[in-house]
C-alpha cells in the first residue's frame, strides 16, 4: 500500500522529515481517495443540475428516479458528505507524517477506518434505491435518461472505492499496533565495564602428597625407635643392698 522502507507508524513515517508531495501522490491510496472524492462529485452534480424534471401535467418538478424526491435528496446528501469527507482525509493523510503523537495517529487512523467503512455502506444504499426506482421508472419522456445512468453507475463505482480505503485503513491499523507491540530498538552488546558479572565455573584439584625418596626408610624407623623406646635399667644397680652398720 505504501513505501514500508525505513521505521514507520500506522502506515507513516516518524515525524521530523519533510514532505515529499510526489511521494504521496504515488501512494494507492491517494489516488483510489481522489477517485472516491471526484465519484462524489459526479452524483451529486448530476443530481442538483438534471435530477429534477416538471411532468407535462404539473408545473411542480420531480425526481427523475420515479418521482421520488427522497431518493434525489438521499444522493445528494451521501454525495455531498462524501466530497467534504475525501477533501478532509487527503490533508490529514498529507499531515499525518508530521503527527509525532502515536495515541493522535491511531485516533486518526480509527476515525479513516470507521468513516469509510460507513460510507461503503451508504453508497450500497444509494445505488441499490436509485437502480431499483430507476428500473421502476416508466414515463422516461423529458427525463435526461444519461443523467440518471451515470447518477447510478458512479455510486456504484463509490462502493468500490471506499471499500478500498476501509480496506487500506485496516491495514494501516494492524501495522501501527504491530509496530507499537514489537520493539524496534535493539540494544547494542555489552561490553567492558557495562558487561554484566558472569561467575567463572570451579574446578577443584585433588591434592596428591609428594613422596620424599631421598631420605632412607631404614634411618626413619631407627630414629622413632630409638624415640620411643624406653630407656633400660643401669646392670649395676641390680641387687644393691645398702650396709649394715
């Protein structure tokens, strides 16, 4: 629908640039909103000019569409609103890249969504009342027959072209809630001082005591035997009786 390049919201790019009036110009839905705004145009023109006739036995003037004047007030009312309604549109779709507020940009994107969504409708309703009078209409004498053709031809043509624009304006919807839902920023990788702690893993080794081969086996043994032993009894002193006097 429109140029996706670049960071955008609700179908538009962030403010701050400039307006580039080719670009939008070039966009579908500029150009299907144009259609829709000189459709409304042709009705209601055909209407107010040739809409209106005077039978041969009445002065009064009539409806072309059977005589019924709330079908030509009805056409003219839809196209009128619908003109108003595409003149508007096209400057907010020309402002709304300088809109930095995301909440203001969905309020205009749910006001594009829901107008024209109504005004597919109501065209359905025209042209379905002016095709059914149209075809009841018998007494075609003084009745400018192209007039009325066109009046029900370009409503129908209306239908096609706001059903678009609700179907653009959907589509702008779902890709501003999506853009908001998934953050667009990526955090660059830490590093140095703002790299978080990571504790290194702990590998214990298993402490193996050394063998000493240079101090003889025999040497140890006598030194703990000589340290340990007792020390014996003097020979000498084995039966000693002391003197009698």
């Amino acid at each position: 629908m429109e140029d996706t390049g670049g960071t955008s919201a609700y179908g538009a790019s962030f403010a701050g640039g400039g307006f580039d009036w080719r670009k939008f110009a070039r966009q579908p839905q500029t150009i299907v909103r144009f259609f829709s705004w000189l459709f409304a145009i042709v009705v209601f023109a055909c209407i107010t000019t040739e809409g209106y006739v005077n039978p041969s036995q009445s002065a009064q003037a009539f409806c072309i569409f059977n005589q019924n004047d709330l079908a030509c007030h009805y056409a003219v009312g839809v196209g009128v609103m619908a003109f108003l309604a595409c003149t508007g549109f096209l400057l907010l779709d020309a402002y709304l890249p300088f809109i930095s507020n995301a909440r203001q940009r969905r309020s205009a994107v749910m006001a594009d969504l829901g107008l024209s969504g109504l005004w597919s409708f109501l065209w359905l309703v025209c042209f379905c009342l002016l095709a059914s009078l149209w075809a009841q209409t018998q007494d075609v004498r003084g009745v400018p027959e192209d007039a009325a053709r066109a009046t029900v031809t370009f409503s129908f043509f209306s239908i096609a072209t706001w059903a678009i624009l609700t179907y653009f304006a959907l589509v702008r919807y779902r890709r501003g809630v999506e853009d908001i839902a998934v953050p667009t920023s990526i955090e660059p990788p830490a590093t140095g001082h703002n790299a978080p702690y990571q504790p290194t893993s702990y590998n214990p080794t298993t402490y193996n005591p050394t063998t000493y081969s240079g101090f003889p086996s025999s040497g140890v043994d006598a030194y703990q035997q000589t340290l340990f032993t007792p020390s014996a009894q003097p020979q000498g002193d084995v039966g000693y009786q002391p003197p009698a006097y």
